[in-house]
C-alpha cells in the first residue's frame, strides 16, 4: 500500500497549472454516451474516479479511445441498448450518471446503489423522484438500482433537496423527454454549468444552468461534438489554501477566478494576499493569519468540498475560528488526525471548534477521504518534521500528479510503498 512522506518547514513558491474538474468530467463522460456518434472530451482530468469511470463505459459497449493521459474519444453508438451487461457498473460508485444516461438513450438502466461513504450516506431520493417525475419506474433490489420507462415525457420538478448529482442525472434524461422540463430548486455549481454546456454542444436544449431553475426542451438525437472541461475549482482552491497554510507564494493558473470567489474573500478575510488575473490567482502570505467563520453551502456559498482544508488552514490562525458543514453528516472525520498533529479542533455535531496553534508537529496520519487527505498533506508540508499520511487511493481519486505538482513547488513529498523501508530513510537522510 502507498503513502506520502513530506518534511515539512518549506514554504510552497512557484506556478502550478490546474486540471479539469473531476465532478464536471464524471457527468461529461456519463452524457457522452447518449451521442450514436464519436465524442472528444479534451482537458480531461487523469484521476482514478475518471478512469473507472471510462471502464464503466467501454464495460456496457460504448467504444472508449484514450487519445492520450487527458483527452478520450467517446462513441455511444456502438452500445446495444437491448442487451447492456450491467455486470460491472453494479459493481462501483462511479457510475450512478450512468442512470440518467442510458435512460435518456436506451430508456432503461440499472447500476451499482452509490451507497454511504466515508462523508455521508449519499441518498439519491432526489434522483429518483425526478426520474419518476419524467415517467420512469425504479426499483432498488440487492444493492442495484434500475429504472425504465417506455417513454420519457417532460415534466416540472421540484428538488426538496439541492443536489448535484440529482440536477446532472435529472437533466440528462430530460434533454431527451418529450417536451419541456422546468427544474426548480436545482445546484448551480459550475460543473452544472458545463454538463449542461457540454449537452448543448450535442443538440440538447438547457437555458438556465447555473441558475435554480433549469429549462429543458427534449431531444431525440445527440450529435458529434468536442469539448474541453472548465478547470478544477477544488484542486485550484486546495492549492491556494496550501500557499496560505506554508506561508509562501503560487500562482495557480488555468483557472476561472469567479469559481474561486468564495475561497479567495475568506483567504482575504484571514490577511492573505489574493491577486486576480483573467485565468489565474496568485496567493501570498508571509505571516500567520487571522481567524473566521465558515459554513459551507452550496454554490456560490462555500464549497463543503473546500471544508477539510480550510478547517486546516484555521488550526493554524491567530484566533479562534468555526467550521459549520451543513452539507454532509460526516465530514469532521479528519480532525483527530489534525489533533495528533498537535492541531486543537473540537467537533461538536456539524460544528467545528477551532483554536489557532503556531505550527503542526510532524506525525503519522491517514487520509479519511479524498478532501480531508489532500488537507493532510498540506498540513504535514506546513508542519514541523516528517509526516506519512496512508490511505491515499483517496487522494489520488480526485488530484493528478499530487505530489509532482507539490514537488515543482518547493514541496519535500515523496509516494513511497509503506512497507518500503530502503525509499522511507534515502528520503528521510536526503531531507535531513
Ligand atoms: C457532488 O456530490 C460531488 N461529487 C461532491 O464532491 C460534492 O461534495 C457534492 O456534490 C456537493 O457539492 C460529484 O460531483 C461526483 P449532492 P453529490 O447530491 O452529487 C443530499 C468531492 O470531494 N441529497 O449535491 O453526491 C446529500 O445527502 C465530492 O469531489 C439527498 O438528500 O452531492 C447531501 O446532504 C465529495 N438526496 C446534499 O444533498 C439526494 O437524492 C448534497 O448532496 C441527493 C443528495
């Protein structure tokens, strides 16, 4: 099994280039296969949710060309609707878009339940309520959901909830109802955005994607297109917040600044320095920051997906600060591990308790989840000594080349096997 190894102490300087958005990218490819023509998603992010997704895909028949690490070739057409063999898309949870794809193509489909994870339970109620609202049965049956429906007719949702993955699936099978849809009460996050944008691209008719109410206008064909994904707003924001955490100064690039407000006005708040370009943000701090507030909300709130590393940036403050994460039940889970590197983090329900300590002591943690283990690393490299932190198939679900984009930087990281003792103490005499 793997981990990262980091001597902490150096601040992070330099320029880092952002990927695509994973969480646009998983409802692009889902949608992909709705075209019975070639589809080119380029700026595509290389990560392990990705990948296992492009299996799904060629598992059920599509035809999957990886041009190359961030660029793939998608052709639907060669999916034989009547006879999918949903053996392996039961079997992860990466592919719940997979429902409102193939029932907006083949009008039926069945994949693995998303079940809980190391955040929250993850329901899809919502999911299910607009796929009936559109006139599909669902049954759930030993962990599988499927749903069909002889035909999809238009309809106005209301979502009880804000989801985004109920909005992307809901509006994937409405691009190809009969008649118009009204979305109400719907995620406006900018993967929304892209995932309609990109259905757009293929003849689909969406106005209003980003807004809460979303209007559909069904379909019968999708068309050959190609497409590049907006930038990562979360691994563009967990980099600002690690120039801020290891008091140095990055430029993050290839990014939308807009999607970044959110991040950039509290690392303002704190006294960091946040310079806006067309495309990229330079953050700086050379002292020791200021405490806040946080409740994360969905967008343009704060991102909950930004939570873990800004709770971790705030252990650092001069002050006390408060986390409210009123997204998912379960997502404080990182906070022993803060303490035991000598973080002081008090969880009280969806409420964390933050009072501010000088510097994090090197220690040996293990990453909970994708965000929280990102927040790990970059408070082991603003730490003082050496830091392991295991468990990093999660991290390497949702960042490309984590640890080489941290290198370039001025980052003392190294991915090393755990039981690797020979790797563990060259890095260890190299960093002295
Ligand atoms: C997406 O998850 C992201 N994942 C998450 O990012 C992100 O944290 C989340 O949106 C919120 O922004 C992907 O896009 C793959 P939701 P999703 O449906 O769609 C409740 C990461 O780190 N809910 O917006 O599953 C739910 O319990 C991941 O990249 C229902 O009650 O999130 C939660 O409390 C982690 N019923 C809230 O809504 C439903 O049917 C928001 O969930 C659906 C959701």
């Amino acid at each position: 099994m793997e981990q990262y190894i980091i001597k902490g102490g150096n601040p992070l300087n330099g320029e880092v280039t952002i990927g695509g958005a994973k969480n646009a990218a998983l409802g692009i490819l889902a949608a992909a296969i709705m075209a019975d023509d070639v589809v080119t998603i380029e700026n595509l992010p290389n990560v392990r949710d990705i990948n296992v997704l492009l299996q799904a895909i060629e598992a059920i028949g599509a035809t999957v060309d990886r041009v190359s690490d961030n660029e793939v070739k998608i052709n639907g057409s060669t999916i034989g609707c009547l006879n999918i063999n949903y053996e392996f898309i039961r079997k992860i949870r990466a592919s719940y878009y997979l429902l409102g794809a193939l029932l907006g193509k083949c009008g039926k489909a069945s994949v693995a339940l998303p079940g809980g994870c190391a955040i929250g339970s993850r329901p899809i109620d919502q999911h299910i309520k607009g796929f009936e609202a559109l006139g599909a049965k669902v049954t759930i049956d030993h962990g599988t959901i499927s749903t069909s429906a002889d035909k999809l007719i238009g309809n106005h949702i209301y979502l009880d909830v804000v989801s985004v993955g109920a909005t992307i699936n809901i509006m994937m099978a409405a691009a190809r109802a009969e008649g118009k849809t009204i979305l109400e009460n719907a995620a406006k996050e900018p993967h929304i955005v892209d995932v309609a944008n990109f259905l757009n691209s293929m003849g689909a008719d969406i106005k209003g994607a980003g807004t809460d109410i979303i209007r559909i206008q069904g379909v019968s064909k999708f068309k050959k297109t190609t497409y590049s994904i907006i930038p990562d707003q979360i691994e563009a924001g967990t980099f600002m917040i690690a120039a801020a955490a290891t008091k140095g100064n990055i430029l993050v690039k290839n990014v939308i600044p807009k999607h970044l407000e959110a991040i950039s006005a509290k690392l303002i708040e704190i006294g960091a320095t946040v310079e806006e370009y067309d495309d990229a943000v330079r953050v700086i701090a050379d002292k020791r920051l200021g405490s806040t507030q946080i409740k994360t909300l969905p967008y343009p709130g704060f991102p909950t997906d930004m939570q873990p590393q800004t709770a971790m940036l705030l252990a650092l403050s001069n002050g006390n600060s408060m986390v409210i994460e009123s997204i998912f039940e379960n997502r404080f889970k990182y906070v022993d591990e803060l303490n035991r590197m000598g973080a002081n983090i008090k969880v009280e329900g969806n409420v964390a308790i933050i009072e501010g300590i000088e510097q994090f002591s090197g220690a040996e943690v293990s990453a909970p989840d994708l965000r929280a283990g990102a927040a790990l690393v970059v408070a082991g490299l603003a730490g003082d000594g050496i830091t392991t932190v295991d468990q990093i198939h999660y991290i390497q679900r949702g960042y490309e080349n984590f640890e080489g984009k941290l290198q370039a930087l001025g980052g003392l990281i190294e991915r090393v096997d755990v039981e690797d003792e020979k790797s563990i103490n060259k890095f260890k005499l190299r960093v002295g």
